[in-house]
C-alpha cells in the first residue's frame, strides 16, 4: 500500500523518500506535520499552498515553512478553479441535497491536480496532507489524487493517528511556535464559498453562529450598492454584471461584495461523512446563491421542458460523484458531458431587486426564448394555427343526410 495514514506511516515515508510535497495552510494541522517531518533531516520537505480566492499571507507560509527548513510555493489557483470547477458547478446547479452550494468538493480536485503536477516535475515521491476523519476533505483529496494517476506516496497521516488541538498546540509551544490556539470554530474558504464548522457549531441541536465569522454577508458591508443587479450569461458563461463585462475571477468576486452586501447567500446545514455520520456546517456564498438562479432561469427559458427533467437528474449524480470524491471518474465525466450539451443554450439577462435577505427576480430576457410575452396575441395565432391543422386531420365533412342515403 502507498497510502498514508498515520504518524507511523509518515515516518517511514520520511525515510523512504528524498523529497516530499505537503499540501501546506499555515494553519495548525499543517503545522505540526512540518514537524513531525523534520524528524527525517535527510527528507527535502516543499510546502505547496495554493490560493484558490481566500487570499494567503506568503510572508507567514514562508516563515513558517523555513523554521522547519522546508521550501515554501504559493500557486494562484483562482483562475483554473473559477474555470474547471465554478463553471461546471453553475451548470450543473451544484447544491448539496439541493439545500447549499458545494464548496471543498470542488477546490480539493483542483488543489489535488497541482499537487500531483508539482510532485512530477519536483521529483517528490510522497503528497502528505493533513484532513483527518471527521473532514470529507480526507476522500476527495485521496480519490482525486488517485484518480490522477500519481504512483508514489500519499495521504493523511491524521487518519489514524488522532490527536487534540491542544496536545498539537503544546507541542509547537514546546520548540518556539506560540501563534496557534485552542480548538474553535474552524473554516475553509475559496472564491466561491466561506464555509465553517466545529467550536460553537458542533452541536446540531443547539449551535450560534458569531456575526463575526462572516465576510461577504457582514452586516456593516451594505451601502454605496444599487438594490438593481443583473447578470449576463453567454453559452453558459456569466460574463458581465450590471452591463459591466469582467473576466470569470473578477466577475464571481464582485458578484460577493455587491449580492453579499444584502446579506444575501448565508446557508446552514447537515452534511454526511463517508460512513453515514453527519456534520453540522454553516456557509455564506452569495455569488453561487444567484449564479446559480440566474442560470436556472435561463434555461428553464430555453431549454425544453423533458430535456432540463433529464438533466435535473444528471446534476444529482454530477453533486453525488463530486462529493464523493470520484472527481475525475468516469460517471461525473459522463453527466457533465451530458449537461455541458445543454449550456450553448443558456444565453441572457437576469436582472434582481437586492432587498435585506433575498433577491427578487424582476427580468428574464433569453436568447431564443421558449416563454410568451403576449399571451392574447398567442392565444388568437395558436387557434388559427391548430385550427387549420384540425381540419386538415379530419375525414372529408358529409351531411347526415348524404350518408343515409
């Protein structure tokens, strides 16, 4: 086996390998797998962090990285996650039971790939990172680098060896390293989605979620923006807002500031680890929350109504296979090719009316639209149309009495 899954195992791969590449947040858990790695002094250890829209402080990673004599690489994923994940996800109207927007399903496929190019070109025959079993991260980090091909060494040492917050705290207290605290809530973010967990949202039956914790939703943001807000979509594609053109990264964080300022894309909800235990976790994501509206009201304005059945059933199993981990496997590859046929079709405008919590569709203007405008007007073209048809479909008319006869 070349899994990794605890301490132990990282320890022998430590001694195995010249080089290894660790997946690197600066946080805690990262952390304390730099030093656990800096045991085996012959290893070179290359910290790989790759900023998928939250923003990374490189300073902080490269000070970090270098008390543990390692090498730190900051990669702008933005743009390859807005592309290859966020469009297929608008698409597919990814949402977990229909319920939020999914949000680590779709950045660890993407980390995952410059994970396993960087291992290749580097040389490095061990990818470590650090999600433990409570963290669905642990599949689809594993399935997608699997998936991948990658043939050397990898995964989690956490999933075996379990270990508090606080014996990791004390121990990098115990060689310098005294930023760190005690277990709180504790969060992921991206370009697409703020989502958090733990500390005061442990309990399901009972959690408080701090004002605090949100950015894009936060209270005090609302303001200089205009309650009226529209998005353009060509083939699929959102590329302008409020009549402003923007390229795809621009575009998903303005749509964050101006739809958030309205407090509008906070989602609370269960969520299912691998063997059936669920999850509390508590997001804000307004970009996804009317991207994704926005696009349905597109198609269901152009697309026939048993083909968006049919797809409606295939974003299920795209959702399924994406958090699953099976990114790269053949099922999700097969719906989204099913559901990319679709999307040459969504061409158009949305426009809202932003209030405190929600947004009210005002205008939806499609491409080659399905939908009336003039229902009177119809009403009088169909009969004439149908009419005709009928008499042209019925036997030749005879007069009772000629049939008597």
């Amino acid at each position: 086996m070349n899994t990794i899954r605890s301490l132990d195992d990282l320890f022998f791969v430590s001694q195995q390998t010249p080089r290894i590449l660790t997946l690197f947040s600066g946080g805690l858990d990262s952390t304390y797998v730099l030093k656990e790695l800096a045991k085996q002094p012959k290893a070179e250890i290359i910290c790989l962090t790759v900023d998928m829209g939250d923003g990374v402080d490189r300073e902080d990673l490269a000070n970090i990285a270098g008390f543990f004599g390692a090498k730190s690489i900051v990669v702008d994923g933005r743009a390859s996650f807005a592309k290859d994940a966020v469009l297929p996800a608008i698409a597919a109207n990814a949402k977990y039971m229909g319920m939020y927007p999914i949000s680590s399903s779709l950045s660890r496929p993407i980390i995952s790939r410059y994970a396993v190019e960087y291992a290749k070109e580097l040389d490095c025959s061990a990818i470590v990172h650090t999600a433990n079993q409570s963290q669905n991260s642990l599949r689809r980090l594993n399935g997608a680098i699997a998936q991948l091909g990658y043939t050397g060494y990898y995964g989690t040492p956490y999933e075996f060896s379990a270990l508090t917050r606080e014996e990791k705290i004390n121990e990098l207290k115990a060689i310098g390293l005294k930023k760190f605290q005690a277990r709180g809530i504790s969060g992921d973010a991206n370009l697409w989605c703020r989502e958090y967990e733990s500390g005061s949202l442990e309990n399901p039956e009972s959690f408080w979620v701090p004002e605090s914790l949100f950015d894009w939703t936060a209270s005090n943001k609302n303001g200089s923006y205009s309650n009226r807000f529209s998005v353009r979509f060509e083939r699929g594609v959102p590329v302008a807002i409020d009549d402003q053109e923007m390229d795809l990264v621009t575009l998903i964080e303005a749509v964050n500031r101006k739809v958030g300022s309205f407090q509008i894309g906070r989602y609370a909800g269960l969520e299912h680890l691998e063997h059936g235990e669920k999850v509390l976790e508590v997001r804000e994501a307004p970009a996804a929350h009317i991207l994704m509206d926005a696009y349905r009201h597109l198609e269901t304005a152009t697309l026939d109504a048993e083909l968006l059945r049919e797809k409606i059933s295939m974003e299920q199993i795209w959702v399924r296979e994406a958090i699953e981990g099976r990114w790269f496997g053949g099922l999700k590859n097969a719906a989204e090719g099913f559901i990319a046929t679709t999307s040459p079709l969504v061409t158009g405008t949305i426009e809202y009316r932003l209030r405190h919590g929600a947004a009210d569709v005002c205008s939806i203007i499609a491409q080659n639209p399905k939908y009336l405008t003039e229902r009177d007007v119809w009403e009088k073209e169909i009969a004439v149309i149908r009419g005709a048809n009928r008499l042209v479909d019925m036997p030749a008319f005879k007069p009772a009495a000629m049939v008597m006869a």
